[in-house]
C-alpha cells in the first residue's frame, strides 16, 4: 500500500506560480510512474502529467504543455508539479497518483491516489 500526500495549493492571481509537491510513503515508488489529475466542481478528474519511473520520460496535458513541469525525486520518494502563468481555468483540486503505467492518462490506470490539494486562480 503506497499512501501519498499532496502540499503547496493555495490562492493565487492569474499569471502567478505555486509549485505542487507529493509525498509517498509506506513504500518506495522509483519503479512506479507519477503523475497528476485535477478536478474543477462539477467535472470529471482531468489528467494534467505524468512522469516514468525514471524521471526521463514526461507526458503532459495539452492544456498545460509549456506552463507546467513534473518532476521526482526517488531518493526522497516525492513528485513534483511547478505550475507557471497560472489560469482561471487551472482552478481545481489536484491529486497526485502512482501507477505501473505511462503515460497513463485515464484515472482507471493508476493504482494509489492522494487526498488533493486545492489550487485557486484568481483573474
């Protein structure tokens, strides 16, 4: 059982950045991809990015391609999600997932979910 913890959400105004951190425990996730969805009210759980077990491979959302970047740490068992030039639109909950798949972009694809983390854009 993997349990994972997301950091770092909070307010911000549009064209801001926050940086998004995930925290696993209870196992090591370096041979598992990492990656994060979100969910706006009353919308499905979007995915946003992911990242191989290896840190080498990437994959993002179109939406989000050129303003975001993943990243992990396997020695400190963490994820990471730099957001930049923040949206309205990128106003959600973010989760952090892990999974044997890659790049993995439908939620039925990842094995362990965090609780999330509230991210808001104001305009």
């Amino acid at each position: 059982q993997v349990q994972l913890v997301e950091s770092g959400g909070g307010l911000v105004q549009a064209g801001g950045s926050l940086r998004l951190s995930c925290a696993a425990s209870r196992r090591t996730i370096s041979n598992y991809g990492m990656g994060w969805f979100r969910q706006a009210p009353g919308k499905e759980r979007d995915f946003v990015a992911s990242i191989g077990w290896s840190g080498a491979n990437t994959y993002y959302a179109d939406s989000v391609k050129g303003r975001f970047t993943i990243s992990r740490d396997n020695a400190r068992n963490t994820a990471s999600l730099q957001m930049n030039s923040l949206k309205p639109e990128d106003t959600a909950v973010y989760y952090c997932a892990v999974g044997r798949l890659f790049p993995a972009t439908a939620t039925t694809e990842w094995d362990y979910w965090g609780q999330g983390t509230q991210v808001t854009v104001s305009s």
